[in-house]
C-alpha cells in the first residue's frame, strides 16, 4: 500500500496542474487532508484510534492480500450526490517552507530586524477559518473528494503490484509483503513534500459532516501531526538501497498512472 508521504506527494502533482478537477477545487486543504483520511480510522497511521474501523469498511475493499479499493462504488456513493451542491471561497494548501518561516520569526525575531514583516492576506485568513454553511459545505466536498484519491491511488497501486507479482511468478506472502512494503518506504522518501493540511476551523467542521463517518476536532489535530511530520522528516532524494521486489520504471510509471488518472476520471464523471 502506498503510504502516506506517496498520497501527499500524488496531491501535490495534481493540484499542481491547471484542470478542471484543480478549479473545482475550493479548499486545497480539505483535499489534501482528504487525501489520508481512509487511513485514519484503521488505526495504523494516527495513534489513539479507540474505535477501529475495518480496512473493508474505510477503504470499500474485500479482505484480500492485496485489496483493491471500489473507488467508483464509494465515487457514486459519496461524491456524486454532493459535487456540484457547493460554491464556497477558496483556501490554498500551506508549505511547511511557509509554516516553517512563520515559527522563525517567532523563536529568532533578531534574524528579521531589517526584513519586511510577514503579511497574510486577510481575506484568505478570513476563507481558512469560515463557519459559514457555505464554506463548510464546499470543504466537505473537497475532502470527500480527496477521500476519492486516495481510493483510486490504492486500487491503481495495488492492482499493479498484483499484475507485476503474477507476471514474475510470484504470490502474496509474508516474504512479498515485507519487501514490498520496504520499497514503497523507500519510493516514498524519495518524494520531494511541501504541503501540510492544517487543522482549520473550517477543516474542523467539514470532517465532522464527512458522510462515511464523522471525524472529530482531536483525530483532525491528531491526523495533522501525523501528516506534517511525515512532509517535515521525508528526505527527497533519489538515493534508496536496491529495491527488494519492485523496480524504479515500476514506481515512475505508476506514479504518473495515478496522477494521470485522477484527473482524468474526474472529467469523465464529473
């Protein structure tokens, strides 16, 4: 399964290209919060999950070895009915190169004497932390929709693990499931991060409407911490032991698969 620094890295390749799937985008932030949400509630991921839910449950996927998530079953279930209901202002996903310039001037106010003083643009100030019924509603969307990419990621992933694990005569095993897991850690910190969602008031009161299930005020903050330490500690760099199972062709081109078809079945459906 792809983890979440190859999530966060998918979302910045899509939200980085000018398509129709980016403009319908109001809150960058609950789209890419969106993008780790059906991993929350497993309980692997962020830390004090008292109530589990199962993978089966979270991901639209049977118990399998290697599951591939009805990403159309929960798009006609979940973001069909709610895609076009919602107009509300737009929120741009923070950098942590932003976040981290903000906690300086705070902690070493002696190296910024004779810089300009940060402005933010109060109207966006303004959109992150909406209560209005519009706002909430458009963030809502967005994670769903968010929730939606993740699902279509691990299905794409998972189905050409599958493919590639048939085609050298392979079978799922403990053996294959950890070298495999070992690569996708390695394919994933080579990924350059930026984004970090934030834990908005905005983000706060859509993840208490998301559909599937409510997500509540402390497991946003949680999911926040989990999500911005995994952009803050990723390397970026393309310098990884020998791949175990898989191969770098493999990852590129899966990459660019999900990237690819994320927007694309966006405009199809939507």
């Amino acid at each position: 399964m792809p983890s979440w620094n190859i999530h966060i890295a998918q979302t910045q390749e899509v939200l980085a290209r000018n398509c129709s799937l980016t403009r319908a985008v109001h809150d960058q932030n609950a789209f890419l919060f969106g993008n780790v949400v059906p991993d929350i509630r497993v309980g692997y991921m962020v830390p004090g999950i008292a109530d589990p839910i199962p993978y089966r449950i979270t991901h639209f996927a049977k118990p399998e070895p290697i599951p591939k998530p009805r990403e159309d079953e929960f798009w006609h279930t979940f973001v069909a009915p709610v895609l076009h209901g919602a107009d509300g202002s737009r929120v741009a996903a923070l950098s942590i190169e932003d976040e981290r310039e903000r906690i300086n001037r705070i902690h070493y106010p002696v190296r910024y004497e004779n810089e300009p003083a940060l402005i933010q643009d109060p109207q966006e100030v303004a959109a992150a932390n909406s209560t209005a019924e519009t706002d909430i509603e458009a963030s809502r969307v967005d994670l769903t929709l968010g929730t939606w990419a993740h699902l279509l990621a691990d299905n794409i992933w998972n189905t050409r693990v599958n493919e590639y694990l048939e085609a050298h005569g392979g079978r799922p095993s403990d053996s294959f499931r950890i070298k495999k897991q070992s690569d996708f850690d390695w394919f994933g910190r080579s990924r350059p991060l930026r984004l970090i969602p934030v834990a908005s008031v905005r983000l706060i009161g859509a993840a208490a409407r998301f559909a599937q299930y409510p997500i509540d005020r402390d497991l946003v903050i949680a999911t926040v911490g989990v999500a911005h330490e995994t952009v803050r500690v990723n390397e970026g760099t393309d310098q990884h032991p020998p791949y175990q199972l898989l191969t770098d062709e493999f990852f590129a081109q899966t990459f660019a698969e999900v990237v690819k078809q994320t927007i694309s079945l966006f405009e199809e459906r939507a």
